[in-house]
C-alpha cells in the first residue's frame, strides 16, 4: 500500500522531470524528486508499471532475450532493494544499541570515578583522624608526665610533712622532759627546805642564797620553756602551711585525673571512628571493585557487539557484492548479444 499523497501520477510526474533533465530516474532520484516521501517498493511498482507501457507503447513486439534481462534487471534491483532494508534496519538497531552502551558506560565511567573521589575524600579524613590520635595521645603522654611529676611533688610534701611531725614531737618530749624536770627539782627544793628548816640558823643565808640560785635557774628554764611553746606553734603554723599545700596539691592531682579520663574518653572515641571509617573504606573498596568489574562485563559485551557488527557488514557486503553480480548479470547478457 502507498503513503497517503503518493500515486502512479505523482511518481510519473517525477520520473518525467528527472527524465526532462538528462538524469537516470532510478528510484532513490524519483523519492529525492518527491521529497523523500513514500516506500521504495510502491516507487518501484508504479516505475515498472510506467517502464512496461513506454515499453509497450514504443516496441510492441520485443524479443524475448531483451524481455528477459529487463526481467532480471528489475529483479535484481527489488533484490538489492529488499536486501538493503533489513541490512539499514539492522544498522539502526546496532547504532541504537551502540550509543545505549556507550551512555551505560560513560554513566559508570563517572560512578568510577565519583567512587574514586569519595574514597580520596575518606582517605583524607581517616589520615586527619590519625593525626588528631597522635597528637591527643602525645597530650595523654605529656599529662602523665605531668601527673607522675605531680605525685614526685606530692609524696616530696609527704616526707617534709613527716619530718615535721618527728620535730614537733622531738620538740613535745624536750618540753615534757623539762617541766618534769622542773617539777622534780621544785619537789626537790621543797624537801630539802623542809629538811633545813631544823637546822642552824646560820645556815639560813646560805640556803636562801641557794634559793635565790634555785629561782633563777627555774626562771632560765621557764625561758626555755617559753621558747619551746613558741618554736612549737611556730611549727604548727608551718605544719597548717603545709596541710594548705597539700589540700592544694591533691586538688591539682584530682583534676588532673580527671581531665586524663576525659582525654582516655576521647581517645576511645576516636578509635571508635577511626574504625568506622575503615568500616565505610572497606565498602566503598568492594564497590569499586563491583563497579569495575561490571565496567569490564560491559566491555566484553560491547566487543561482542563489535563482532557482530563486524560480520554484519561482512554479510552486508557479500550481500552487495551478490546484488552487484546481479546487476551485472543483465549488461552481460545485453553485451554478449550485441556481439
């Protein structure tokens, strides 16, 4: 069936405008003429009905040899006509399929490398991690250091705190080895004024004197004693001192350990992500690799394709070549008659 708008008289007014002007009305001319419009098999169909009436019209009685090849010729031309659609459709298809392929691969040429940039990207953030451990367990480090130099501190405090201890009780014993010895020598005086009290008279002025004597060396000694009782609260102030130093120093140790447990958290912390972060590398890793590998499946597929295409035009051109023996096939025959 022909396409709307397409007729033996539209064909025939074509054919004779290339006629009028010297040309070959073949049938891709007389599609060209009609602005390519209309199947090639309805073109050839109204052609070979005009070429039979001009044919008629001028050599009613034509050989049967000349009626032969015009035969063949035309047979020829609808066999290379009929071939050569199958083989432009198969070219569509391939051509079709062709720039599908080539789309799914540049879509997973670019996965690729989106993947390639995430796995920069994490690898970037992993090595930065890294560097932040380092440097927060250089911190850690550096906080014992310090916390070690703290308790050096601490029990250095420690054995002055002792050493005062030993004095203020060195310093005890001598005032209560001196009031008894003070108790013991008034005990003594009293005795021994006792004792005298029945003795001569004369000797009243030697023992007063001896008293007198006695009071003077108690007063030295409640000299000594005073002094020990301020040497003592002089030492028990300084002992207060050095309770303040050590309430301080503790204080200091206290935060210490806790800002090292904040640090320990952190680390974990870290560590936590640094894992998760292998974690997420290991599976971009295994897509790339599902990526590549469906990259080189597409290939091989399109090789393939290649190869078909490849005998596709081999059978395209033998087929040509067929369709050229045939059309040949007629002036050979024309030519060995003339002879």
């Amino acid at each position: 069936m022909a396409r709307g708008g397409v007729n033996k008289a539209v064909v025939q007014a074509a054919r004779l405008a290339i006629l009028a002007r010297g040309e070959n009305p073949s049938i891709d001319a007389v599609r060209i003429e009609m602005g390519n419009t209309g199947s090639k098999t309805t073109i050839h169909r109204y052609l070979k009905e005009l070429d039979d009436g001009s044919e008629r019209a001028e050599t009613p009685s034509e050989p049967i040899d000349d009626e032969l090849a015009g035969l063949v010729a035309r047979l020829a031309q609808r066999l290379k006509e009929q071939a050569q659609e199958p083989i432009d459709q198969a070219r569509t298809q391939f051509d079709q399929q062709r720039k599908e392929l080539e789309i799914q691969l540049t879509e997973a040429r670019q996965a690729n490398t989106e993947l390639h940039q995430q796995y920069e990207i994490q690898s970037l953030a992993l090595t930065q991690e890294s560097e932040a451990l380092h440097e927060t367990r250089a911190m850690l480090q550096t906080e014992q250091t310090r916390n070690a130099g703290l308790n050096q501190a601490l029990a250095d405090f420690d054995l002055r705190l002792q050493d005062k201890d030993v004095q203020i009780r060195s310093l005890e014993e001598k005032h209560l080895h001196a009031r008894d010895a003070l108790e013991h020598y008034r005990n003594a005086i009293k005795e021994q004024r006792e004792q005298e009290q029945s003795r001569h008279e004369g000797q009243l002025q030697q023992i007063q004197m001896e008293l007198r004597q006695a009071q003077q060396s108690a007063l030295v000694r409640q000299d000594e004693i005073t002094q020990l009782h301020r040497d003592n609260e002089r030492l028990l102030t300084e002992n207060r001192g050095t309770l303040r130093e050590l309430g301080l120093l503790q204080e200091q140790l206290k935060h210490t350990h806790s800002r090292q447990d904040q640090l320990l958290e952190q680390v974990n912390r870290i560590d936590s992500e640094r894992t998760l972060l292998q974690e997420r590398l290991r599976a971009a890793l295994l897509e790339s690799q599902s990526l590549k590998q469906s990259v080189d499946e597409q290939s091989q597929i399109n090789k393939a394709l290649e190869i078909d295409l490849l005998k596709t035009q081999a059978s395209l051109d033998e087929s040509l070549r067929l369709a050229a023996v045939i059309a040949t096939a007629p002036d050979a025959s024309e030519s060995e008659k003339s002879d």
